[in-house]
C-alpha cells in the first residue's frame, strides 16, 4: 500500500540521499528560511521539506502530479491537515506502547505487538472515514488514488480478520507447534500452527486425561520441566510474534509514509498561507521539457527575501528562452543576488512540485542545480583562495550533467582580473558547448565585455539598473556590461549619511 | 603395492615420522615460527611431526612433488576439503554421541557420523575421479576407495544409512502445550499460522522489516521433558526408530584406518598450499626444486626467507629476493657487509631451502636446484648472555667442534656471526681454522662474518656482499650480490653523504 500523493510509481523516500550539493545550495540560496516557513515549528515538516524541495523532480509530468495534488490541497486545506494529524497520532500512540530493549521474548513481543496492533487499528479506522467523507471534494490524481487505495485495501473484511488475530495470539485454547527432529534427535523448527477445526475439540479433549500415553504432564514441583515448557511455546510463537511485530511495523511505515507525502503539502500549505500574508503572487509554474531552454518569467521575486522583509521586494520580468548564458553585471547592491538567487529558488520549487514566486513562470526542467557562489569566509588565505574555488568547481564539474543549470555568483574573483577572466572565459565556453545553462553574476568587466562582444545568440546580458542619480531600482534590464560596477556609488551612498559631503 | 600413505613410500621414513622431534636447526633458521603458522588451524591433525621429518630418498620427494602438482587443480582441492570437514564432522558426532546421556539422542549422533563418513568417503572418490590425475599417491589411492567403495561391507552399511537418516528427517510432530500438559501427535498439515498473520497485515508493507526474531540457547543435550517427548514420537514412528536401533547395533566400527591416515596426511599438502598461496599472492615466487643426491652445485633465483615473508606479510613492505649460487669447486658463501642489510635472512633462506626441499615441498624462489642433505646443521649466535666472553668464546668453539664432529660432506652447514666475541686477530685465525676444514669436508656452507679476509681463502669460498643504495648510503637494499669483501665501501659511501672524505672535507676547511 502507498500514499501516491508524492509520485505516482514510487513512495516519497526520506532515506534518498539528498544531492551531494545541498549544504551549498542550502546556504547559497538561503533554504533554511523556506524550508522555516514550510515547517512552521515542526521538525519532522523542516526535513520534509529538505528532502522534498531538494530531491527535485526531472520530469514534467511528475511535476504537474503534484502540482494536481497542491491545488487540491489548497482547495481543502483542513482535510490535509487532519490526515496528518492522524498519522502523527497513530505513530506518536504506538511509540509510546512500552516495547522492552532487554526482555525481547517472543512472548513479550507477541503482547506488545497485540496492543500496538489494536491501537493502530483504530488510527486506520479513522483514516478510513475520513477517506469515505471527503472523496467526492478531491479531484487529483493522488488523492483519488490514496482514497481508493485506503477502501480497497482497508476494509471491513480486513478488520474482520485483524481483529480475529488479535484474538487468536491469546491463545485461550494453548498453543499448537509443529516440529521436526533435527541433528541429535533434538526437536527444530517449531513453528505455530492454526489447529484444524475439526480435531479442534478432540485434542482438547484427549489432553485433559491424564492417562492419555501421549501427553506429558509436568508436575507442579518440577522447575525445570517448567522451565523446558515455557521455552517450547517461547520458541513456538516466536515466528508469529516476530510476524505480528514486523506486520507492526508495515501498518506504521505506511503511516509514516503517509505523514512524510501528506508533510511536504502541509509544508507547502503552510508556505503558501505566509505569502498570502504578505500578498505577494505564487503561481503554478509551467514546466518545460528538459532540453527545451526556456525561461520567461513574470514578476519574479526571491521567495526567502520577501519571507524575511517586511519591505516590499522588487521582481523582475525575465526573457531568457533559448539562452544558455545569461550574464548579470552592475552595480553593487544592485539586486544582481537577489536576482540570482530568485532564478535558482524558482527552479527549485517548480521541480518539486510547488508553486513559485512570480505571477507567471516558464521554465524547461533541469537534471541538476548547482550554486558556486563567492564564499566570504574564506577570505583569510589568499593563495588558497582560488584553490578553494577551482577545487569546487571541479567537484561541480564532476557531476554536472548537458542539462544542468549552474548558477555562479562572483566566481573567479579570487584572483586578479586578467587570471579570473581568462579561467572564466575557458570554463563557460566549455559548458555552454555542452548545453549547461549558466547564470552569472560577475564583476569581471575584461569578462563581461569579451563575451558581449562575440555576440553569442545563445547568450543574454542583464544590468542591474541604476538611475541617472546613482539610485538603484533593484530591477534588471538587458544592456551590455558597464566598466565600472558603481562601489563608488554605494561608498557614496553609504558616506552620504555619516560625514562626507555630498558633492 | 596398495595404497598406504599419501606422504611417504618407505615405511622407515612413515614409522620416523610418527614421533619425530623438532630439529635442533628449526629455532635458528625460524622454521618453528614458519610450521607454527603453516599448521595454525589444523592442530586437531598434529602435523607438526610430519614437517619435522626429513626424506631420505629422491624418490620419496618424487612422491610428494607430484602430488603437488597433483594438488595444482583448485576443484580437487576444494573436494579435498569437503572431505575434510566430513571426516571432522564425523568425529565430532561421535564425539556427542559418546557424551550424550539419552539413548535415542546418542543413536541418532552414531547414524549420522555414519552416514556423513559414507557420504564423505564416496565424495572423495567422486573427486578422484573427476580430477586429472598422474601422481602415484593419488592413482593408488583411487584404486584404494574404488575397491573399498564397492565392497560389500561398505555399500550396504551406506544404504542401511541412508535409509534411516531419511526416515527419521520425515518425521514431523505436533506439540499442543497447554497449562502445564503437552500433547505430542503426527503433523497432520496444519496451516502455518504466521503466514495467515503476515498475509492479512502484508498489504501495508512499504520495504523489508528488519526481521528480529528471539534466540534461543541452543544445547545439545536433552532435559527430561524433552526426552519424554522424544520418547512420545518414538512411539508415533515405531518403524522408524526400531531401525534407528538396529543400526548402531549392527555397524560398531565404520571408519577405515588407511582413509583416516589419508585424512590426516593430505592436511599437510594443503596446509603448506595454503601458505605458498598467502605468500604468492604478494607476487612471491615458489618453485619445485631440482633436488640431487650428490650434486653440489646449488643454486636458487629470486629466493626469499620464507618466514619473513611471512612475518611481514602483515605489514605494507615487501620482500625482497635474493640469488645465490655454487659452481664447480665453489662450497661456501661468506656472507659479508653492512648490519641490517640481510646477511643473516641469506644465511636462513639458504638453511631453509634445503629443509623445505627435503621434506618435499615447493621452495621460495623462481627456480632452484639443492642438494638433498643429511643433515641440517646451524651455529647462530646464543641470545643469552655468557657474561665473561671467555666463556662465550669457549662456548662457540664447542659447538662448532662439535657441528664439525658430526658433519659429513652431504651435510649443510649455516654459520652465523661466529667468533664475535673474540678479537679480530683472533676470529681471523679461529674462522680461518675452521672454514679450512669446512672445505675439506666439502660439505655445504653458509658463513656470516665481519672478517673479511675469511672470503678468499680459495676456490671454495663465495664471497657475497649486501649493498646499500649508492646514491643514499644509508638506505639498505637487502639485495646480496656476489663481489669480494670490501668493508671500506660503504665507509667511504657513508662518508661522502656528510662531507667528510677527504676530498670533501679538504674543499671545505679550504674555503
């Protein structure tokens, strides 16, 4: 039994590994302040949302899945929230049944496997209702398929029988073994056997005489015989008791199964509830095929920015189709980050499924993301520097696929212009002739230029704007790179309001 | 002749073999670590007395060298040891069955000892049969089983087995406990009840649970209850246990003593196949050598101490390997050179090759050809100390008196550091004295000496070097080279590296 909210083959796997990339893309696109929003306070919601928003999706069709399942979601926000209610309940309620680490008997763990059992049934029960009223308010895929699945395959006949094996392991009529005799005579292979109902009775009969020649009485004062008794049924309902604690353990992996799927929308209903505060547009991004290249986007702004500023954020319209480079230079503070960073954000919400931070968005899917942004705290060796930056572009390297996307931030400034520029130069030729879009923000003007004026059809140059004043409007607009980046600008900006005299 | 050993074709050299002691020269060539680790695993077999006895015959290390090659099929060696484990299983089972307490429980243990003896026995020839075979040890002993496999007494004491042993793995019992009673019946194809219990929860299953099911102690012996309930079963399946009955009745002795001598002497083979393995597979060489009654020209390629190699066989350094060799007149290397160069490992390999090819074996080395000795004698220096060096010194004179007292001119003689404790005059004259007579003897010698001039006295004496690495004379090689004695080379290398020849130094205290 699956979920199906999360993919449509497959159960959503907290296991996966995430990309070996993400503790970059984590910092470098300030994830931490997403995934906060999406967890709202709970921490089994912040890894799912790690996991989810991480372990993107590469294919369009799987994308528009969830997307189905969100709008569902959105549309009947308490039901998603009760169903994860009762999964919390259902695997909170079976962890707190005491399960000894020391006394592992079997028949210890036939008990408590008995209790768990019938707790779980009851959290199962309630699902089930909640699955049969609210049916006809769900019209995805996933959740068709969840609803459908839980009625088909929890139904009355199934709590029938459950409950008539919960009934049976008290075993009020003993217990029936079946052996063989192994090496030395000795008994082996007990296994617990359903007595037949016909002999039923006769053999309780036929043990309730003393005389019978073939029962074994053990006398009240025999110990040990006691002792030989109680470790045959033990090793008699051991194969039972171990299959009721892993039949325990199948109903509570699907609960958890079910808690991490229906987390990941709960997460995004709580997201989505944030933006709604801050009435800023979320929309259904359309996804592209792999290797289509495209990029439109209407309106688009940097999730993270607008959840952490009460300001509102400045968005940008972006018409990149068929571009496999597009080179952001200007002015320091100018909004070439945020930009960046909203590029990047977007992909990754729109490939796990999620609604994005624009009023439109176009994007053809990638096979991988990677950030290699400027890394401030490492500004203490010089030498080892540029070191650190090639070494971790060559970790990028090593893993990038023709239709990844690559998202560079200050790259190659560890060095002098002319060094920077030229390693700069030979890297982007060579990934944008493998079909690697890049997005780059640089400061490398000798860069810049160079490539603006080889006139690339694939290649597409933002500025951040900047009004003739020297203010900056944050918003980006197409026009070839400037030679200086404007610090003086901002020096000015920033000693306007302390001691310089504006001149 | 009809089979009787796999080891040995003179029954002087098999009746030897049965106590042997370990040799005076094991210590000081370190083959007592060498056959510790060799044998380590298989002391139940006691083959430590085997390697300490040495053949006496070429046609005898013939014997063993083609069943050997005999061995070199790596599917017979496998059966080999299949046969192995049935023989020790077997004796275990007799072994729980002598010290068992309940009748049905110690005839059970009997019948199955029986039957894996018959079923080991028949796999053994099985093997034999299959595998490619030209050594006479094998050939007989194949004859030897297809003749004892197809005699009656063996057939029908397989057959008898046979059919108890499945009669009694037939049986299936039920065991209804209730309260403090249980009712012991045939199985009569009740359902599996944690089937029913799995199936009815199995559609929730999302992966593979981890399956932690209770363990049981697990005793080989039967209390009471259990006893009694056998006893129950006993009469659920009388046919099949008055069977059980008659069968220990009927086969009190099963084992064949030459199959069970064969079971022994084979470990020697594979124990010492084993090691070579260990060993070659560090890119070490083994070769049979050309072993001569008479001939002293010996000579091995590419040799190495077998027993370091083993020792560093745990560690990231490899070995390294040697040549050494004795033409025409030549009977003696004298081992010169600087410490820890590998003076004495030349000395043992020498020792060893000689020791390993007398018992048969495969020696280190590309290629070599040894002369089948004697006797083994070493002289190595006394670890304990004598306190007063006169004393030393007198006690060395006496054992070399007494190695060339016995020695004969088959012998192989290793003599290591001798006359360390005297003065260099004196260990020149007492080492002269004594490698005179060594040449006379004609025996086999390897002499380990810082004397010098002790490697030019004749024809007879090799003079063998070990060497440093000319660029850092501080850098051992342990490769041995054949060229006379110069002790002052490596003082001059030695002193070239700090600057203090004279050339060096003249320069110097100039500027």
């Amino acid at each position: 039994m699956r979920a199906q909210l999360m993919h449509r083959e497959r159960d959503f796997d907290m296991e996966d590994p995430l990309p070996p990339n993400a503790d970059a893309l984590i910092q470098d696109l300030d994830l931490t302040t997403l995934f906060a929003a999406m967890a709202a306070g709970d921490n089994f919601l912040l890894d799912v949302a790690k996991h989810a928003v991480l372990g993107s999706l590469t294919d369009g069709d799987d994308i528009r899945y969830r997307q189905d399942v969100l709008r569902d979601c959105i549309r009947n926000p308490s039901v998603v929230k009760e169903i994860y209610a009762i999964t919390v309940q259902a695997i909170e309620t079976e962890r707190q049944i005491y399960r000894s680490v020391f006394f592992r008997s079997p028949n210890a763990i036939l008990r408590r496997g008995v209790d768990a059992m019938q707790a779980l049934l009851g959290m199962l029960a309630r699902l089930r209702r909640v699955a049969d009223e609210q049916l006809e308010r769900f019209c995805s895929e996933g959740f068709i398929e969840l609803f459908g699945t839980l009625g088909k395959e929890v139904d009355d006949t199934f709590f029938v029988a459950a409950e008539d094996h919960l009934t049976r392991l008290g075993f009020r009529d003993g217990v029936l073994i079946s052996a063989r005799l192994d090496v030395g005579n000795k008994g082996a292979g007990y296994i617990l056997r359903r007595p037949l109902d016909t002999r039923r009775g006769l053999v309780a009969r036929l043990s309730d005489l003393v005389s019978d020649p073939f029962t074994l009485r053990i006398s009240d004062r025999d110990e040990s015989g006691a002792r030989t008794l109680a470790d045959l049924r033990e090793r008699g309902i051991d194969l039972v008791a171990d299959a009721l604690e892993q039949s325990v353990d199948h109903v509570l992996g699907f609960f958890n199964v079910l808690r991490s799927e229906v987390g990941f929308y709960v997460g995004c209903l709580n997201l989505h509830a944030r933006m709604a505060e801050r009435s800023v547009p979320t929309c259904f991004p359309v996804p592209a095929a792999r290797g289509e290249t495209k990029l439109s986007a209407k309106c688009l702004y940097d999730t993270c920015l607008a959840l952490r500023m009460d300001d509102r954020v400045t968005s940008n319209d972006i018409a990149a189709d068929r571009k496999l480079l597009v080179v952001i230079t200007g002015a320091n503070q100018g909004g070439k980050s945020t930009t960046l960073r909203s590029l990047g954000l977007a992909q990754l919400m729109m490939q796990c499924g999620m609604f994005v931070s624009a009023e439109a968005l176009t994007a053809n899917v990638c096979d991988r993301l990677f950030t290699h942004f400027k890394r401030e705290e490492d500004a203490t060796m010089e030498s080892g520097k540029l070191d650190e930056e090639l070494s971790r572009m060559s970790d990028i390297a090593a893993q990038l696929t023709p239709n990844s996307i690559l998202l560079c931030n200050e790259s190659f400034a560890a060095t002098n212009e002319r060094e920077g520029s030229e390693i700069a130069r030979q890297v982007l030729r060579a990934l944008i002739e493998a079909g690697v879009k890049v997005y780059f923000v640089t400061h490398l003007f000798d860069l810049a230029d160079g490539l603006y004026r080889e006139r690339l059809s694939e290649a597409l140059f933002l500025r951040a704007g900047r009004q003739a004043d020297g203010r900056r409007t944050f918003r980006m607009v197409e026009g070839e790179p400037l030679p200086t980046s404007f610090g003086e600008d901002l020096y000015k900006q920033v000693f306007t309001h302390s001691f310089l005299p504006d001149r | 002749m009809p089979f009787s050993s796999i080891l040995f074709i003179d029954s002087a050299d098999l009746d030897a073999a049965a106590d042997a002691p370990e040799p005076a020269f094991f210590h000081d060539l370190n083959l007592d670590r060498l056959i510790e680790s060799v044998t380590r695993g298989r002391e139940q077999y006691n083959l430590k007395p085997l390697f300490y006895a040495r053949l006496t015959s070429l046609a005898a290390i013939a014997y063993r060298h083609d069943v050997l090659r005999d061995l070199g099929q790596q599917e017979l060696v496998d059966n080999l040891r299949v046969f192995a484990k049935a023989m020790q299983s077997m004796r275990d089972n007799l072994g729980r069955a002598q010290k068992l307490h309940y009748r049905r429980q110690k005839e059970r243990w009997r019948l199955d000892a029986v039957g894996t003896y018959c079923r080991g026995v028949a796999g053994l020839l099985q093997a034999l049969n299959e595998a490619m075979l030209e050594s006479r040890g094998f050939l007989d002993l194949r004859d030897y089983l297809t003749h004892y496999t197809s005699s009656s007494g063996f057939t029908s004491m397989f057959e008898d087995t046979q059919g108890v042993q499945d009669g009694v793995s037939r049986i299936a019992y039920c065991l209804h406990i209730k309260g403090n009673r249980i009712k012991v019946s045939r199985y009569d194809g009740e359902p599996d009840y944690s089937r029913d219990v799995q199936d009815t929860f199995r559609r929730f299953r999302q992966r593979p649970t981890r399956s932690s099911r209770a363990s049981f102690s697990t005793s080989d012996s039967m209390d009471h209850v259990e006893a009694g309930i056998l006893d129950i079963v006993a009469r659920l399946y009388p046919e099949t246990f008055s069977a059980l009955d008659r069968h220990c009745e009927r086969y009190p002795r099963f084992a064949d003593d030459t199959i069970i001598r064969f079971d022994r002497e084979i470990q020697f083979y594979l124990a010492y196949l084993e090691f070579v393995a260990r060993a070659s597979s560090t890119g070490l060489l083994f070769c049979y050598p050309k072993v001569s009654a008479d001939d002293k020209k010996v000579r091995a390629c590419e040799t190495f101490d077998i027993a370091l190699a083993d020792k560093l066989s745990s560690e990231p350094v490899s070995v390294v390997t040697n040549d050494f060799s004795l033409e025409g007149p030549e009977r003696i290397l004298v081992v010169s050179g600087p410490n820890q160069g590998g003076k004495t490992t030349l000395a043992r390999t020498f020792g060893q090759l000689h020791y390993l090819a007398s018992i048969g074996c495969l020696v280190p080395g590309r290629e070599a050809r040894l002369l089948l000795c004697d006797e083994l004698f070493t002289h190595f220096e006394r670890e304990e100390n004598l306190g007063d060096l006169t004393g030393k010194l007198q006690d060395e004179l006496v054992r070399t008196h007494d190695i060339l007292e016995r020695a004969t001119s088959s012998s192989v003689i290793i003599i290591n550091e001798i006359f360390t404790s005297a003065t260099l005059r004196d260990a020149l004259v007492l080492g002269t004295e004594v490698i005179e007579r060594l040449i006379r003897l004609d025996a086999l010698c390897v002499c380990v000496t810082f004397v010098d001039e002790l490697a030019s006295l004749g024809p007879a004496t090799v003079s063998v070097v070990s060497t440093v690495d000319p660029a850092d004379p501080a850098v051992r090689t342990y490769k041995l080279v054949r060229k006379p004695a110069d002790g002052l080379a490596y003082a001059a290398a030695i002193a070239e590296k700090y600057g203090l020849t004279y050339e060096r130094l003249k320069d110097r205290v100039r500027s």
